[in-house]
C-alpha cells in the first residue's frame, strides 16, 4: 500500500511538488516528468519537508533510524510495512526527524575519489517500486569537523584491506624485511580475529540500513529464480554455472525465512541480517582442496559480493527472456515492468559493489560480482558508452589484485573454483579485447604479460562433482583437455573463445600497434596463425555443411569475423584486400541467412544466432554494401579486382538479411541505435544501386545528424562508419 499524507492524499513526486503541479503519482516516474523529458529528477522523497542537518555534533548524538533516499516499499508486504518507522523516518516530533543532509546527485563509483572536506554516504534514489536511478549517488556536505567514527571519508583506511597479489618486481621482494610481514598480512585471517567495533568503524548505520532496504528484494526470491532458469533453459552460458546460482538462491531463501518469517518488526530483522551480510563480507573464506560446491556458496552466499552477482545475473537475465513472457505480467512484479526490472537490479548490484568496496575486501565472489555487472552495464548502455569502458577498468583492476592473470597451482583451491577462475580469466580477456576493437583503444589484459590457461573440458556436473566421478571425466580427455566424446559444452566454449581472443590480440596489435612497416606480413602470420589453431581444433567442433548445432555455427562465426577483422583492417591500411574481404563477408552473410531458415523452420531462433545477426553480420553487410556501390556508381573510384564481383547475389542477400535484423536484434539492446544506423546505410545503398536512372530525384535523409548527398559524400559515410569494429559478447 503507498504511504500517504496527512491529508489523505498521495505525494508527488519531487519536481511536481516544486513547481508546484498536479502529479499523477504514477510510480516509479510520473506521466507529467515524462512528458517533460524530466524522468531522471523524477522520484517520490520518502520525507520531502525536512530540513537539512544543522551540525554533525547534533547528527552523531541521534540514531541514524531514517532511510537515506531509499525506499523499496514494493518489497514489503502490508504487515510488514505496518512495523516500519512511518514515513521511513522518526515519528513527528523527533529532532532527528528535522537532521537531513542536503542532497546532491554526484555521481559515485568505486573507483572514484571524493573531495577531502565531503562527508560520503553511500546513497541511491529509489522509488517505492523500485529503485529510481541507474547509478548510485552520494551525499555530500562540507564539513571541516575532524574525523568521526560513523562518518565515512574517501582517505580512510579500510580495516578489512589487503594488497592482494604481489608480483616478482614488487616491493614485497625489493625491500629489506618487507616480505616476511606482507607474508603475514596476505594470510587469510581467522573469522573471529576481528572486533565489532572494527565493522561499527568501517560501516555506519546508513550503510546497514541501504544494505536492508536491498536486502527487501529477496521477498521477491521466487520470481527472481524463476526468471533465472527461464534463461538457463535458453543458454546455461559457460563462465559461470547454473548450479552455483541454485546454491546460493536455496542458500539465502533460507537465511531470509528463518531471519523475517513470523516477526512483528520485520524490517528491524532485516537490518540484522544486514549486518550479518557486513561481518560475512568482511571475513575472509577459508579455502580446502576437498571443499565442495555446496560447502563454498554456504560460506559465501551472505555476502554482499555474491548478492551482486545473483542481482546482475537477474538483470542480465532479463535480455534474454522474451518481452511478452508472462512473468513480466507479474502484478507485484518490481519496477512494474521489464524494464522497470532491470533497471532495480542494475542499480542494487551497484549499491551492492559499493557497501564491499566500503569494507575494501576483495575475493572471488567479488570478482564474479564484477565481471557479471560489467556485462549487465555493457548491456544496458552499449558498447561505446564510457560507463562500459569504465567497468572494465573495475573488472581489470581486481583480476590483477587477485592474481588470477598468473594462475599456479595451489593446492588448498577447490577443483571447480580452479577451474571457475580460468573461465573469469577468459570472459574478462575476451570482453577487453572485444571493447578494445570496437573503440580503437589499446587492450588492457595482454598476453605478454599474462598465464592464461585454457580450462579443462569438462561440463558442470563434472566440475562439481565427487572426486571419484570427476576423475572418471578427466580419464576421458584426451591429451589436449578436449572431450573425446565430441560433447560442445561449456568446457569446449570457452577453450575455443581463449584461442579467438588471442587472435583478437594479434589483430588490435595490426590495427592500432605501432613500427609495423609490412603490414600485409603482419596480417598473412596473424592469418595462418589463426588458420591453423581452427584446422587443430577437433573433429567435433569443425564446421561442415551440413552442421546445424546453433552454438557451432556461432563458433565457426567467430572463426570468420576474425578473418573479416583482418581483411577490413588490410584493406584501410593499404588499400589492398578487397576481394578476400568480400569473399569472407559473403560467407558470414549466407551462414547466417542459412541458420536463421532453419531455426524458423523450427519455429525457435537461437539466443547466439540473435546475437552474430547484429555482432557478426552487421559489418559484414555493410562492408558488402561499400563494395555493392563502389562498383555500381562510375562517379566513384574504380576498385581494381581479380574476381568477378558478385553483384546480383549480394543485393539479394543484403535485402533478405536486413528483413531479418528488423525482426530479431531487439530495441532494448545498448548497442540498438549502432544497429539502427548500420541498417539505414545499407538501405540506402540499395536505393542507391536499384535505383532504375540517375535522373530520378533521390531524397538526401541524414544519420546521425549528416545529411546524405551525392555518391561521393554517401561513400565518405559508409568509409566512416566503424563496421568492422562492431563486436559479439563473447562473455556468458
């Protein structure tokens, strides 16, 4: 039930209220901010008449009971919300109610620095159907008081810290009696070697209560594991396993239960549980070789890293769920809608990565948590948005900080996080060097620097499983780590995406590298390179004619994209190139346009094949179009060619394939409007080609803001726009 005023009425929302308008009180965001293209000021203040705080003397001497700008109510269910402080505040009369701190909208990550005179709080605008913003903001307020415990300061040092891995040029081996004592430190610590009071240091009660108020979501844990194996019944993925997110789903809807179930004051169980997630995150899991998988998420799933996973995965989930799916007609689905959804989990992840960066711990269920999250951002937002890139960063950052770019074998790691850790090593390769191409950028992860191992063939039952079995499957393995039963599973995949993004690796190096003279001896090595790992790989991952496995076609795609990236990258370099460029194009475009004939045939298209139509065959569409009116219109430069130009198959091919794109790469992907503008030029062309006389008024549209005038300026538009560097998501 919404909370109302004391008039009876329900509250508008903030810019309603201060311009004084009539709000609809529609929730998350109000037709009125819509109309006025104000949607990203629009939310509903839980207590909008109060005050700012007046001093941090008087702020430290109440109990911070009031909630910060959060406030998910559509989690809570009638009874339950009946024992909430009203209003999410102090009863009326309580000075604290009067403390407010004025609120800013500053953008917070954990990568980034606050001013030294800014009193930080983790903080998020949230509706009471959702959360509100897509990022997480802090408040601030300057302030030359000296330091308090309770407050939280960018430059203070967070008790639950470690350096993480040190490598050989370290200062670790590099200064005399630094090692035996950073030895000590990387140890993991006992459970109980730490105080409350060093949690009550580190985390204010602000923190403890955000923490609750995204902690209200597991109410809605049923739908939010139904969601997640309508996608595993797609695509189980192949970094991170389906049984892993059963455990800590089971794991928590049990913690949440006995923690709420029969209590009066539920949400003051909550704000336990809270800190019981804080004690977890800032304890350290002790690993043991014999630990299972089970035995890890019962560790692990109470954290607020593992909570940002599952919370990302959710949201990540949501793209592959087809939009008409009647689990998005939900009444007390949260958001309202799909994308309402997805905008909660993209945001409680966040707020999520920020409450563990508070404590400054970093794990595996950490990086798991990033490396899901940076898909979702890149999802959510595209490819070229700085927030993606930015992410990356993150991802990057703590896959070095724990060491896994220079895997060894230790012994006291579980068989299946073993193998877990090359997988995340893999998706995070791929993903830095899919977003490298795309925007032209050097790679963060190189291999020179880098052990990157292949991960074992093995399916995910045979990663968890008993020791007895599991050896039982590496008997099977042939000498390489490949199955010898000719099985494409999750092992398969990401072994043969390891061997592609070293190929993407040796391509961005002939792209953007510097002191390469002879490029196109460059591009021939990198070319037989890649020929001959795909001709080694085995017989049941090589393409054939008659194959019709989705996820082989969308591998042996892979193969042919990277020989397009080649091609393309030659042909920009020296001009030369373009007959195998077309070549290779056209055989991306015939694979895809076969693929999709059969799966609608069966009347069920692939998530993967959905996927290459935009990735993949996008760019080779439009390098087939720069070629189609190169040579169709004599105003252009003649391309001088050995082989016959295959002009009629190529029209015919690009006009089915668009018809296509329209139907199945989906408006809510971040990449859409690249797609949109890449369909619009190839149209163009074939207007331009099939246009039966040159006199006939041709109409001068404009993308992006450029207007399309004559052949010459349409074919300066076409060389422009980055094809080649579109990319695939090569992670789960």
């Amino acid at each position: 039930m919404e909370p109302k005023r004391r008039n009876g009425q329900l509250p508008s929302c903030e810019p309603c209220r201060k311009s004084k308008l009539g709000c609809d009180h529609t929730r998350p965001i109000c037709n009125r901010c819509v109309r006025r293209g104000r949607t990203e000021e629009c939310f509903y203040h839980p207590s909008p008449l109060t005050k700012p705080r007046q001093s941090n003397a008087t702020a430290q001497s109440k109990n911070h009971d009031s909630i910060r700008d959060l406030s998910v109510s559509s989690t809570v269910s009638g009874s339950s919300a009946a024992h909430r402080p009203s209003a999410l505040t102090k009863p009326r009369g309580s000075k604290a109610a009067a403390i407010r701190k004025p609120r800013q909208k500053l953008t917070h990550g954990p990568s980034q620095s606050q001013s030294p005179n800014a009193n930080v709080s983790v903080n998020a605008s949230v509706s009471p159907v959702g959360i509100h913003a897509a990022s997480v903001s802090v408040s601030a307020s300057v302030s030359a008081s000296p330091l308090t415990i309770g407050e939280s300061h960018a430059w203070e040092k967070r008790p639950f810290a470690n350096p993480g891995f040190l490598g050989l040029t370290s200062y670790s081996d590099n200064v005399t009696g630094y090692a035996a004592v950073l030895d000590h430190a990387m140890r993991p610590r006992d459970s109980g070697s730490f105080a409350s009071g060093s949690i009550a240091a580190a985390v204010d009660s602000r923190q403890v209560e955000l923490g609750a108020q995204v902690l209200l979501l597991l109410d809605h844990l049923p739908l939010f594991e139904e969601l997640l194996e309508k996608r595993f019944a797609m695509w189980e993925g192949w970094i991170f396993s389906t049984q892993m997110f059963r455990c800590i789903i089971e794991v928590l809807r049990d913690l949440y239960r006995d923690a709420t179930e029969g209590m009066q004051d539920k949400y003051a169980c909550v704000l336990e549980l809270s800190r019981t997630f804080f004690r977890n995150t800032a304890t350290e899991i002790q690993l043991r070789a014999s630990m299972m998988l089970s035995e890890y998420v019962a560790l692990s799933a109470a954290r607020w890293d593992t909570y940002a996973l599952l919370l990302s995965s959710i949201g990540y989930a949501i793209y592959h769920v087809a939009h008409d799916d009647p689990i998005f007609q939900s009444g007390n689905l949260p958001g309202k809608d799909r994308k309402g959804l997805r905008r909660i989990a993209l945001a409680a992840s966040d707020i999520c990565l920020q409450l563990c960066d508070k404590l400054g711990m970093i794990s595996d269920s950490l990086c798991c948590a990033i490396l899901q999250h940076s898909v979702l951002v890149h999802h959510t937002y595209g490819t070229g948005d700085y927030r993606t890139w930015q992410k990356l960063g993150d991802l990057t950052t703590i896959l070095f900080a724990l060491g896994l770019h220079q895997a060894g074998d230790d012994k006291n790691i579980p068989f299946f996080l073993s193998e877990s850790r090359k997988r995340i090593m893999i998706g995070a390769y791929g993903m830095d060097k899919d977003l490298a191409l795309f925007l032209g950028r050097p790679p963060r992860i190189c291999k020179q620097y880098c052990n990157i191992q292949s991960p074992l063939d093995l399916t995910w039952e045979e990663l968890i499983a008993a020791p007895t079995v599991r050896q039982a499957a590496l008997q099977k393995l042939d000498a390489q780590g490949w199955n010898t039963e000719g099985k494409l599973g999750s092992g398969a995949r990401a072994r043969t995406i390891h061997l592609a993004c070293l190929i993407r690796e040796d391509i961005l190096e002939l792209s953007i590298g510097q002191g390469r003279d002879n490029v196109e001896e460059h591009a021939e090595r990198v070319l037989k390179r890649a020929r001959q790992w795909r001709s080694e790989l085995p017989a049941f991952l090589q393409w054939g004619p008659e194959s019709t496995n989705p996820e082989l076609a969308s591998l042996h795609l892979e193969f042919l994209h990277q020989d397009f990236l080649i091609y393309s990258t030659l042909v920009k370099r020296t001009g030369k190139g373009h007959d195998a460029l077309i070549k290779v194009s056209l055989e991306i475009i015939t694979c895809l346009l076969d693929l999709v004939s059969i799966q609608m045939r069966a009347l069920k298209i692939h998530m993967l094949t959905t996927y290459d139509l935009c990735y993949v065959g996008l760019p080779a569409a439009g390098a087939l179009a720069t070629e189609l009116l190169r040579h169709s219109q004599p105003t252009l430069e003649p391309v001088l060619s050995s082989a016959p130009f295959p002009r009629s198959e190529i029209i015919q091919k690009l006009s089915v394939f668009i018809s296509h794109t329209d139907t199945f790469i989906q408006q809510h992907e971040g990449d859409y409007e690249i797609a949109l503008q890449g369909q619009m030029l190839i149209r163009q062309v074939l207007d331009r080609v099939l246009s039966p006389t040159t006199e006939q008024a041709f109409p001068d549209p404009s993308i992006n803001g450029i207007t399309i005038g004559d052949d010459v300026d349409f074919m300066a538009l076409l060389e422009s726009f980055d094809w080649e560097q579109e990319i695939r998501p090569t992670f789960s």
